[in-house]
C-alpha cells in the first residue's frame, strides 16, 4: 500500500494497517487535532480488537494530540523523528502521554 499523502488519508487509513493484537485489553480514544492546510480534528478508538476513526472532536479523549497537519504527514512518511518532534515543541499532548508511546506499535505504517 503506498504511504498516502495527506493527513486525511492517513488518518482514515489507521483500520487498515491497525494490529489488533497489540492492543489487548485497550479501549482507548486518540484525538488529533492538526491545524494548519490540510488540518482538521479525528479521534481513532481502539476498543475490543478493533480500530474505528471518526471526524471531530470529543468532550474526554484518552489523550488529545495536537500539531500542524504538514508535520503529522512528515512523522507518518519517516521524515520527521516522533520524538525530536516532541522535544522541539512541534507535537502537544494532553492526556495520558503512555497511549502516545505505544501508537507506533498499535499501527503498522510501513
């Protein structure tokens, strides 16, 4: 499958490489909020083996994460590090930050 292209696309993409053996357990919502062209809000719950992604917000997500559209497409295409991206201030977590270390692994990008 290629990498889309956009945050849309690879948002709505998360129910398709999404490893539900990983996730054991979970039920947990993930909202992102991505500003800038390309931005909007979509919240991905992970509950009972399953991924499912909706558009918008909710009032009490598990953990919001919040940055600009162009950098959520970067992280997702390898070009920008998760983590010097954190440190540099470019990504802002509300919420359980653990949930955010474990999406690398709950979805399988590449």
């Amino acid at each position: 499958m290629p990498m889309p292209d956009t945050a849309r696309e690879i948002i709505e993409a998360l129910p398709r490489v999404f490893q539900p053996d990983k996730a054991e357990g979970m039920n947990e919502t993930f909202q992102f909020e991505l500003s800038g062209e390309g931005g909007g809000t979509w919240v991905a719950k992970v509950a009972d083996g399953q991924c499912t992604v909706t558009e918008g917000a909710i009032d009490s997500p598990s953990v919001t994460i919040s940055m600009k559209a162009a950098d959520y497409v970067a992280i997702a295409q390898g070009k920008l590090d998760t983590m010097q991206a954190f440190m540099s201030g470019k990504i802002k977590v509300k919420g359980d930050m653990g949930l955010v270390m474990k999406l690398p692994t709950l979805f399988k990008m590449s």
